[in-house]
C-alpha cells in the first residue's frame, strides 16, 4: 500500500496549482488510483486471516479515496473540458478567453472555405471520407484557399449572381434616361457594386478550380497563372470605376476655367464617361460563367430541369438585349443633342419623362429585332439607320439561335419517341424496298405499336450498366404486375422470384400467332403478363390461359418435343425464359424443380386418363 499515499499527494498537487487547468492530470491521478489500489491488492504478502498493523490506517485510506473520487466526479461534471478552475482563478483567464473566442472564430471560417458535406461534395469526392480528405487537403496549403465547393462560395455566388443581374439592367437605364448621376442612390449603386466586383476579383485569385478526373486545383500559384490567361483583363476592366475616377482627374480643370467653357466641357465629359460607364456591361461574361458552372454543380445535363433552364436563359437573354438595343436606340440621339432627323425628336419625346422614353424605345427596339415595323416613322437619319440594321442583325441572330435552341429541347425531351420514329422510318423503307404485302405491312406496324408503344430503348444496355441490386429492384417493379397475377410466385422464396425474374425476355404476339408447335423442341418457357392463350394438345379438347398462367415448362423439364401447339387469341404480352436460363435457377432451388416437376406430371396425367379437361388454376 505504499503507492497509495503518493497517489493522494499528486491529486492533492494537482488541486493546489494554481496554473493548471486541464484535464488529463486529474484524469491520470484517477488512473493512478486505481492501478494503486490493484497494486496495493496484488502485493499482500501475509494470509487473508492474519491481523495487518495497517488496519486502522486502511480505513483513513479508504475515507481519503472515497473524498477524491467525489471531487473528480463533481470536477468533471461541472467542467468536463477541463478549461475552468475551481479553485484558484487564473490571472490570465481573459486573455485566454478571448484567444480561444478568436480560435473559435478562426475555426468557423476556416470551415466556410472548405467543402461542405453535401450531395454536391459527396457526387463528386465519392464518401464522407473523400470529403473529409479533401478537407486536409485544403488546411495542407496553410493559407486561405476558398474550395469552389465551399459553403461560402455558394453563398457569396448568390450574391454575386443578383448583383450582376441588377447591374446589367439597372445601368443602360440610369446611364440613358437620367442626365444627373451624381445623386446618393446612383453613388451609392455605383460604389457598392464596383467595391462587390472587386472583393470577387480578389477571391478568384483565392478559389480553386476544377480539373480533370474530379480534381480541385488548390495551389495558389496555378490558380493565379490560370485567372491572368483566361477571365482576369475583361473582370478587372469591368470591375474599375473608370468613369469616376476620370471626372475625378478631370475636376481641377473644370473649375478653374470659365464659365463657358466650363460647361461645354462638362457636357463632353458627361457624355464621355457615360460611354466608359457601359465597360460595366462586361460584367455578362461574369454572368454566363456562374450559370454554366451552376449547372454543371448541380448537375443539370439531359434532364427536364437543364433543358427548361437553358430556355429560361435563352428567354431572359433576349429581354435583356431588347432592353440594351431599346437604351441604345435613346442613348445616341441624346448623345447627339437630338438632332431634328432622330426618331425622339420627330415623335416630340425630347423633354418627355423617362418611363414614356423607355416605352417608345423598347417598343421600337423590339419591333426592329423582330423585323416586324419601323415604328410611327422610318428611319430617315443615318443613325437611325444604322442602329435598326443593327437592331435587325441582332433580332435575327436571337430568333435563330431561340428556334435552334427550342428544337434541341424538344428533341431532348423525347429522344426515345424520336429514336422510335427514326428506326420505323427504317422498317417502311424497308417494307416498301421488298414490295411487302399490305396485310402484312399491317401486321408490321401494329406489332411495332404493341411492342415499342411510341418509344425505343436499349434495355439491355441500360440494364447492364447498373449494378446488380438496382436492376433486380428495376426488373421486380416492371414486372409487378406478372408477379401480383401469378399464383406460382405468391408463396415462393422472394429470391427465386428475384433471380427468375431477371432471367426474363419480354415478347409480343398477335392474335393468331403460333407461339408453340407441337413436336418441335422446347427451348423457352412462357409467362402470360397480360393476353389470351388457346392450348390445344392432340386429340383432346382445346384449353384457354390468361394472366397469371404459364405454358412450355414440360419439354424443359423432359428435354423432349411439344406435346402441344399454343396460339395467341388476342395481343399477348409475355415473358419467356430459355431452358438454360431456366435448368441454371433450378439448380440454385432444387425445391422448385420438384414443385415444377409435380405440375407437370399432373397436367400430363390430366391429360392421359381424360380427353378433354379444363385447365387447372395456375396453368
């Protein structure tokens, strides 16, 4: 028991620092103990009976144990991290406070900058512990790198995504139809969006970028040297307030001259920045790169979602040039002082208000895109020439590139009724290179109706690019109408109708068709989804099956001939199954071959002993 008292001087050593304020010492004083205890257990040397001289300070010991493990216990509970002290208060627990405050913040953002676990992240790194990889990989850097699947750059790609769609509207209109831009709001729009482009400059110095094979690259120096080749001259002209700063350049001179000239010049300078305040209209490149790579996170590609985007775009496109030609067509006459040949001076809009001009000039820009009028007047100066063949060029491209978009959705909204309209195309041409009767031109068509119903797919193909447990889900849904139909599969191992389902080929018959000729050799077996069958064996009375019976199965199980001819009385949709198909499930279930084989020697006794018998339920 020597080790005990040293036990109780460490607890007691680490209650009385007054510094230390982890954890781990009392959690270690408290596996100190009890490996104390056990050792103090382990090394009695004298018999269990035999009178100890430590009687009386065993008891002390064991009041003392007793004491520190209620101090641990209350310790523990009322500070389980371990970062406060109970009893003596550290001198620096504020500093230490507001370090781990700013630890805490540093945490959260750094966090902001890497992927997040979301279906995105998760498509694309694979598991949560590609994620989490990935998420090391960007603290390897050591400096801030904004990861293109970060929460914040999702975010901050919202905002940058409204404010581009304010800015492109909202400056033609205020550049054309208002004379004063030295108004807080117009400042205050101006300032706010040049300031937003910026910081979007800087993080895209800062934003890794997607590679090849699902790569992100993260290095600062790549992603540097791939922003200079590629977007960083048209954001950063589009991004600098050159306007601003040229009227600010310009100040000194225009107060220091005289009036007149003063005011001529002020009138150039006005007209000048307002052609260098449409270099912000650059911003559309920015525009169209975060919708392309919107979709590409979200995975847009074929579906009906990507194809009514990429309309929505289309649409929204062409408002937005309507809207640019309609303040163009306004913008040059008044940079021109409205001459008396222009479109506003002839309709008497030279001093109208805003709302009225942007109507007129809409509406004549439109109908100079559409190609549909010239307005009240044709154009007469050479400007307004000029600008409705522009107009007109521009229209034309839109509705072009609109029909051809609109073709493409449409084709890709229904690409298997297009495949099947372009292989039936192929079997007309076919029927009427070889002269094909009429009636069987018929028979062709409506087999192709019933097979295909209007579409075409590749299943086979489809199907085996899936894995195992989705195609067994896939064909067990498409075939659950046989299976609710069919007695045979209602009390039967779910995995043996599982297997022979995916064994399955869908066929199609028309009324009359011999499906089986008797004394010919059984390779299938069939399975009635939905139609009328007639079997008729020889020398007995016919029978008839419907849904949910089977046929063909006694030549798979004797390796014989038919004993039977089955035709189609109406349009029969059934499954069949090969013999080899059909002997490798039995293998699998030898208790379904013993219950197949039982089946079949009742229907060939059936029909032994009578000469005509009604088909038994199940047959």
């Amino acid at each position: 028991m020597t080790s005990l008292p040293r036990s109780v001087d460490d607890q007691r050593g680490v209650s009385e620092t007054p510094a230390l304020k982890t954890e781990p010492p009392k959690h270690r004083s408290w596996s100190n103990l009890r490996f104390s205890k056990w050792r103090g257990g382990s090394q009695r040397t004298s018999p269990p009976g035999t009178p100890s001289p430590k009687t009386e300070k065993r008891g002390d010991v064991t009041k003392t144990l007793l004491s520190l493990v209620k101090t641990h216990n209350d310790d523990y509970t009322a500070d389980p991290d371990g970062l406060l002290d109970t009893n003596v208060e550290s001198e620096g627990g504020d500093d230490n406070i507001q370090e781990d405050q700013s630890t805490y913040f540093q945490r959260q953002f750094g966090a902001m900058l890497q992927p997040g676990v979301n279906k995105f992240s998760l498509r694309m790194f694979g598991s949560h512990k590609g994620v989490a990889a990935e998420q090391a990989r960007v603290k390897s850097f050591g400096v801030w790198i904004i990861h293109p699947y970060s929460d914040f750059r999702f975010y901050w790609d919202i905002v940058m995504l409204l404010l581009m769609m304010s800015n492109l509207v909202i400056l033609p209109w205020g550049i054309t139809f208002f004379e004063d831009q030295n108004t807080a709001p117009w400042i205050t729009f101006n300032v706010l969006s040049d300031t937003l482009f910026l910081m979007d400059l800087v993080f895209n110095f800062r934003t890794g970028i997607p590679g090849e094979d699902s790569h992100i690259i993260l290095d600062p120096k790549e992603i540097r040297i791939h922003y200079l080749r590629t977007w960083f001259l048209v954001d950063f002209v589009s991004s600098i307030p050159v306007d601003y700063i040229f009227l600010i350049v310009d100040l000194e001179s225009r107060y220091e001259s005289s009036d007149v000239y003063r005011t001529a010049r002020a009138l150039r300078i006005v007209r000048f920045t307002k052609i260098l305040s449409l270099l912000r209209l650059l911003r559309l490149s920015r525009l169209i790169r975060y919708i392309h790579q919107w979709e590409e996170i979200f995975h847009m590609t074929y579906d009906l979602a990507s194809a009514v985007v990429r309309i929505v775009n289309l649409i929204g496109m062409m408002l937005l040039l309507c809207h640019w030609d309609g303040c163009l067509t306004f913008m040059v006459p008044m940079l021109q002082d409205f001459p008396p040949d222009c479109w506003v001076y002839k309709n008497n809009m030279v001093n109208a208000t805003w709302h009225i001009q942007y109507s007129y000039a809409l509406f004549m820009a439109m109908s100079h895109m559409l190609c549909i009028g010239y307005g009240a007047h044709p154009p007469e100066g050479m400007t307004d020439v000029w600008l409705t063949m522009i107009s007109m060029v521009v229209g034309a491209t839109c509705y072009a590139m609109f029909l051809g978009h609109a073709t493409n959705l449409v084709q890709s909204l229904d690409a298997s009724h297009r495949q099947y309209q372009e292989k039936y195309k192929q079997v007309e041409q076919y029927m009427s290179f070889h002269k094909l009767p009429a009636d069987v031109r018929q028979r062709i068509h409506d087999y192709y109706e019933q097979r295909f119903q209007g579409k075409m797919f590749d299943e086979d193909s489809i199907l085996g690019e899936l894995s195992d447990p989705l195609k067994e889900e896939i064909v067990s849904y498409n075939c659950r109408g046989l299976v609710a139909n069919m007695p045979l599969f209602a009390n039967t191992d779910p995995h043996f109708v599982t297997v022979i389902l995916t064994k399955l080929r869908f066929e199609v018959f028309q009324p009359g068709d011999l499906i089986i000729r008797e004394g010919t050799l059984g390779r299938k077996m069939y399975f009635i989804q939905h139609g009328s069958v007639t079997v008729i064996p020889r020398g007995t009375k016919a029978i008839t099956l419907n849904d949910g019976a089977y046929f063909g199965e006694i030549c798979l199980l004797t390796q014989g001939r038919r004993t039977a001819t089955v035709k189609a009385d109406t349009y029969c949709r059934l499954y069949s199954l090969s013999v080899d198909s059909f002997n490798e499930v039995l293998e699998e279930h030898p208790l379904m071959r013993r219950a197949f084989e039982s089946v079949a020697v009742d229907r060939l006794g059936r029909v032994s002993r009578r000469p005509s018998f009604q088909a038994a339920p199940g047959e």
